[in-house]
C-alpha cells in the first residue's frame, strides 16, 4: 500500500495540523469524516465537534452551486471552453467560487475536468466539461481549480476516470431505485481502456487539476478495466495517488461506492453520500461498519488516519478552520432533511458581466456570408423565431425551479444550460428575445416575433418577406443520466430552418446546443447568410448574444469540438447499451477521439476543431522558436509522473522551448484572435497531431499587431511507452504548426530535442 501522504509541496503545514488534531481523535471521531450523513447540503461530514471541526457541506455543480438560490448561474464548461479565454476560465472559477463560500459550502463539487472528455458526441454530459483534448481541458481545469480555491472553498475534480457515457454508469445499487438497466443485477459499464490511452488521453488533465492544487477527486460510477473506479487500487492507488501524488481525498460519487473493506484497500477515502439520504445509495462503511474493521484489524489504523489527513488537509490548507464559513441556510435535499429551504443573495454585482463577456467571447460564428454583424435602423423589421428565442409559455419556472420540471425535456425556453447535477438555479434570464427588444427600444426597428417551432408557414409567408432579417433560434438539450440519442436539432429545428428559408434569403441561424448537432439540411443553403453556435451560455444568454449580432462585440469563439457532418464520422460505438450483466465499452479507438480521428481518417468535417469566424481578419507572421528552458513555474502541487530524463530537480512541466507568433488584424473590425499551437510527434501510430497550446491575442485594433506566445513543456512533446511505463521525448524532428484552427495552420518549424 503506498503510504505517500506527506502534504506535498503546498500542504506541509496543513499535514501537520492533520496529523496533530487526528492524533486526538476516537475511531468514530475518524469515521465520522469519512462517511456522509444527512444534512442540509447534497454531502454532509459531521465533522468532530468536539475538536472543532464543523460540518462540512460538499455541494454541486460545475456552472455554479446547485442545488440553491441567490447564486448566478454562469455559463456551461463548453461555453467557456469555446473562449479559449484563460483569464475568463480563472475568473468564472473565482466567481464561482466565492458564491459557494458565501453560501456556507466548504467543497465544491467542481469542476468536470476530464471525466467525460468527450469521447463520444452523444455523451449526455460533455457540455459540463471543456473539450475533448487532454491539453485544452487540462488548461480550463488547471485555471477552474485555481479560481474556485483562491476564492477559499474545496474543488473536486470529476469523474475519476474513463467515465464517458451515461448510459448504464449505475449498477443494481442505484439502478434499483431509478431503473436504469434492462438488468436488476447489472454492473455498471466497464471502460475497458489501454495504458497509452489512458496516460496520453483521460488522465491527462486530472494530472493539471493535481498540479493546481485540487484538493479532491470524485471517483466515477463506471468501472475501469472491470474494477469498480471507486475501488480501483490501479486507478486511485497507483495512478492517482502515485504518478500524480495526489494528496487529497478520493469522494465517491453519489453511489459508487460498492463494498466495504475493498473500497479502503482500492484507494476511497469519503463515501458520498454514505449514511445520508438514508443510505439507500449503498451505506458500506455506515452503521459501525468501518469502525469494526479497524477494531477487528481488518483495516489497519494508519489507513484510516491517512483517509482523514487527506480529507482534512484541504480544510486547512484554505484557512476554512480560522474563518468560520457563513451558516448554510439552503436545504438541498427536500424530503429527506427535515430544514426550510431559505434564499440567501449572494451574488456580485460584477458577476452578470462576466457571464455576459464568457456569452459574447464563447460565441462561435459558424458561417457568414453577409448576415452579420446586423444593422437594422429605425426602418427595419427582424423577425425572430423559434421557442429558444424566448421563455417557456408558461414561464422559465412555471413548472419549478429544476430545469427539466416541464414534462419533457426541452421545452423549457431558451436554453441556458444542460440539465442534471451540472445545472444551477438562474435568478434570471435575459432571454434573447428580451436583449433583441431591448436593442430595437434604442435604434428603433421592428420586432416581428413568431414563437413557434411548427405550423409557422402561414406566419412565415406574411412576416418574413418584410423583414430585413430573420433570425431563427434552434436548440439540443441533454442532461445527466442519459445519453442523447442522435444529433438531431430539437423540435425538428431542421423544419423550422427549412420553412424559414424558404420565405427569407436573410436566415440567421442560432443554436444553442449542448455540443455537435446535424445541420446537413441547411448549412450550405444560400439564404442562410449565417450561423451562430452560442452554447449554452447562463443568465445573462441574450445580451452575450446582441453584443456580437449587432457588432459591438466581434466574435472571437473557436469550436471547442469537432463538428461533423454526421454521427458516422466519429469513432464507432462509443455508447454502449447492452442489456447483459456486465456490459463493456472497449476504447478500442484510443487516443483517436474527436480531430485526432478526423484527421487520422481522413474525413472532412463541416466545421474542423479550432475553428470560428471573425468580422476582422488575421495575419499570421514571423515564426520564431526559443529554445530558452524554464523551469516549471505553475506546480502548486507536483506530481511524480515518471518520465526519461530525469535528475531530482527537473520536472515533466519544465518549459523547453517558446514558440512566439505575430498577429496581425488585416481587417476592419477591433478582434480578438485564438491562435492554436499543434505538435506533430512521431512515433508509432501517433496522431497526425495534437493541441499544444493556445493563446488568445485580445482586442486588436485594425492594423494593429500583437503576439500569441507558446510555452511548450517537456510533456507536451512527450508520449507516453508502455514497455517502460513513462514518458519520453523522441529524438526525431517534431513538426509545431501554428494557426487558426486544426486545419488552417499558418506557420510551421521542426523541433528536435537535444
Ligand atoms: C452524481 C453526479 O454524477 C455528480 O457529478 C454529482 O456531483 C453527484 N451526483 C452529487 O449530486
């Protein structure tokens, strides 16, 4: 068993405050921080009253503190992911951050950081995490991680690991309750994933949010390589504990735990929710059960306090003992925590521009050909069509406060965001419609609004030929739990586009989707003069979006995915939905998900990883590679990944060489530009390439010049042997391309290590 808890290089202070306070602790003092209990939060710890440690509330979710009012609800992951924007990911952590302080919550359940990468375009919930690349989530969970502990509250990195689908992620345990399964006895799906892979693809970016100090790790319902990920001795033992030195504590999710004695060997430290909610989500370690194993030496004592340094190590580190957090006064489990639910405001008066900044730099303008930006005078008429534009008929809340309270599915309004754990309450919503009318109330022009998604021909026939544009809102919805089922639009938004485009030659199209959708109907149609991918972009969703549609802001969001012309052009079966026992999801394509198969298949996409338009236009000049070393400078804590090369002191992060990039805004707009740094590392069957870097040069004036800089680390040229089980640089020439997009690479140079 490793015995590798120490602090590390951030927490040695708070190891030995650990160390000295579970010193005075009782066996069921120890317990009680390892298993949840029923309480006002979605996890609860009891805490050691006696020596002053509180209840501690564990609450969700990625776009904000979820189950509760009086927060923001802030953009998805992929929204933000689709900025490129590293100064707004930290800062929508921070933000984040500071409403779950401020509501009493001491660990976030946030943020999704690689767990689901994204392997599958159908996987229900790919929208709360970032991309599905392991350098780019790496940056978004790095920065998320930072932001939400600067602000003084626990981040969790989740799901450890491999969990990719939705479908079937719950064996008989949860399953008997929500019915998931064909099978009362199933076994939750296996993510059946090979060393290489799982080194250069799905661990990837926990090895980031280790480095930014996460303080905890949400082990994930799936089973890896047919071991339960929740007690996965290879997982959470060797790679998490050991290659990444992670010292902090591994949470189940809600659920996943699965045995008692196992589970503490396999590498849990705190069973979510354990004892709360009535353990009907499997209580192992309840009712005395871990307190016999060590009275009976079934577990050994020193296990158990490591379980507590890791949980505890946190708490200190964050200060979370000398200031005493405001009293939680949301109840998140109605029904089963018998509390009032009470509203507490703790938003910022800064936070609703910083929602509307991630809205209108996540924007991905799609196509354009004369559409946009729009300018509409006091003589003008817009129609705008489509329920996304606006609320539900009945009120964004008119059948509750969960998102996916109206009878089914989406059909909730505009849609803001995913649904499931990953949602947050919206105190509001600025609808796209409100944002439009706000907009004609100041220029003057009409708005023809036709609120509909089906029988509109006869509106369409009087109202769109007298207007000067129309724009027509589309939307996907998806949600935890399940996987969506193809890549159709919505309320057959392919109609509504149709219909429109037959009565207008000035169709703007807005999605709002929760990643691809098939848009083969009508991308290539002439009166579609442009298409807007705008995400899922939280309360403030409709001014994000005027600020780019009327120009004041220019686009500058990049595809943060792959998208296809249809579901056949990605990996194959990689949902996997077999009614036996134990079913199995074989990666078989390893690390060739998303661009990496596009390119390795040679398939075209409609719209290639990287790419979104502009209203201005960019240069691309004067390469130039510096081979200056630096060492690392961004390990908060450092992990012990294994690589060749190394002499005691460097590290896997150290910088080896710069590449610097001018840009230069060749058109007629102020712009914001995200140039894309890939590497091309030969070996065998490696990816044509992959990300290595980006940097977004912000806000150039036309003419102006500015430059996008990349520091390339010792692992982002490195891959990944398995003979020898570390990382390793090859010593043949790797070519590093710079451009705009996967596919629309500007510069290029080799690089051979020396
Ligand atoms: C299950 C979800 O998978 C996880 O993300 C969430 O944090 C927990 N439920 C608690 O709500």
């Amino acid at each position: 068993m490793p015995d590798n808890v120490t602090g590390g290089i951030a927490w040695a202070d708070a190891y030995a405050k650990a160390v000295a306070i579970v010193a005075e602790m009782t066996i069921e003092e120890k317990v009680n921080l390892t298993i949840g209990v029923n309480g006002p939060c979605s996890g609860n710890l009891y805490g050691v009253p006696r020596l002053g440690i509180p209840v501690l509330c564990l609450e969700d979710g990625p776009a904000g503190p979820r189950p509760v009012h009086g927060i923001s609800q802030y953009p998805a992951g992929l929204m933000t992911a689709a900025t490129w924007d590293r100064e707004l990911m930290y800062s929508r952590g921070r933000a984040m951050g500071k409403e779950f302080y401020d509501q009493g919550i001491h660990i976030a359940l946030a943020p999704v950081a690689g767990g689901p990468l994204g392997r599958s375009p159908l996987g229900g919930r790919n929208w709360e995490g970032w991309f599905p690349d392991p350098y780019a989530t790496g940056m978004a969970s790095y920065l998320t991680v930072k932001g939400i502990q600067d602000s003084g509250v626990a981040a969790v990195a989740k799901h450890f690991i491999g969990y990719e689908q939705e479908t079937d992620r719950n064996g008989y345990q949860v399953t008997s309750s929500s019915s998931d399964s064909a099978l009362v006895n199933q076994l939750p799906i296996s993510s059946n994933i090979d060393d290489e892979t799982t080194h250069e693809l799905y661990l990837w970016s926990f090895a980031e949010a280790v480095r930014a100090g996460t303080s905890h790790v949400m082990c994930s319902y799936n089973e890896v390589n047919q071991t339960h990920a929740c007690n996965n001795a290879y997982t959470l033992n060797h790679l998490l504990k050991g290659e990444l030195n992670f010292q902090g504590a591994v949470i189940s999710d809600w659920g996943g735990q699965h045995n008692n004695i196992e589970s503490v060997y396999g590498g849990l430290d705190v069973s979510m929710p354990g004892s709360g909610s009535g353990g009907v989500l499997g209580d192992f370690w309840g009712n005395g059960a871990l307190v016999d194993d060590v009275r009976n030496g079934s577990v050994p004592e020193y296990m158990l306090d490591q379980m507590v340094y890791r949980l505890l190590m946190p708490y200190y580190h964050l200060g979370q003992n000398e200031t005493e957090l405001p009293e939680v006064i949301f109840n998140a489990n109605t029904g089963t925590y018998d509390a009032p639910d009470r509203t507490r405001n703790v938003r910022q008066p800064t936070t609703p521009a910083l929602i509307r900044t991630i809205g209108n730099s996540g924007l991905t303008l799609l196509k354009n050909t004369g559409g946009l930006p729009l300018s509409l005078g006091a003589d003008s008429r817009v129609a705008v069509v489509g329920t996304d534009a606006t609320d539900n008929s009945v009120g964004p809340d008119g059948c509750g406060t969960v998102y996916t309270s109206c009878p089914s599915g989406n059909i909730n309004g505009t849609l803001s965001l995913g649904g499931g754990s990953g949602y947050a309450y919206a105190p509001y919503i600025v609808t796209p419609l409100d944002a439009i009318q706000a907009r004609a109330v100041q220029d003057g022009f009409e708005v023809a609004q036709i609120l509909r998604d089906s029988d509109v021909e006869t509106t369409f026939e009087e109202l769109l030929p007298i207007s000067d544009a129309t724009i027509v809102f589309v939307s996907r919805f998806s949600e935890e739990s399940e996987d969506i089922p193809n890549l159709s639009l919505d309320h057959d938004g392919d109609a509504l586009v149709a219909a429109a485009v037959n009565q207008s030659s000035n169709v703007i199209v807005v999605m709002h989707t929760t990643g691809v959708v098939d848009i083969e109907a009508w991308a290539d149609h002439e009166n579609v003069t442009a298409i807007v991918s705008a995400f899922l972009p939280g309360m403030e969703t409709g001014n994000g979006l005027v600020d780019v549609l009327f120009g004041d802001v220019t686009p500058s969001g990049k595809l943060p995915f792959t998208w296809g012309k249809s579901i056949d052009d990605y990996p194959p079966h990689t949902i996997v939905s077999d009614p036996v026992p134990a079913p199995q999801a074989n990666f078989t394509e390893g690390v060739f998900i998303d661009y990496r198969w596009f390119d390795k298949h040679d398939i075209t996409p409609r719209y290639e990883f990287g790419f979104g338009l502009s209203y201005t236009t960019f240069g691309y000049s004067d390469l130039v590679l510096d081979n200056t070393f630096k060492a690392d400078a961004f390990a908060i804590q450092q992990t012990a990944e294994p690589f060749e090369g190394y002499n005691g002191t460097n590290s896997l992060y150290d910088v080896l060489f710069t590449v610097n990039v001018t840009i230069k805004n060749t058109g007629d707009y102020t712009g914001s530009e995200v140039a894309q740094l890939y590497a091309s590392i030969p070996g065998d069957d490696q990816p044509v390439r992959v990300l290595r870097g980006f940097d977004k040069v912000k806000n150039l004036a036309p003419g102006e010049y500015g430059t996008a800089t990349f520091d390339v680390r010792r692992k982002d040229v490195s891959i990944w042997s398995v003979e020898r089980g570390l990382w390793y640089v090859p010593t043949d020439a790797i070519t590093i391309s710079v451009g705009a997009s996967s596919r629309n690479l500007l510069l290029t140079t080799t690089w051979t290590s020396s």
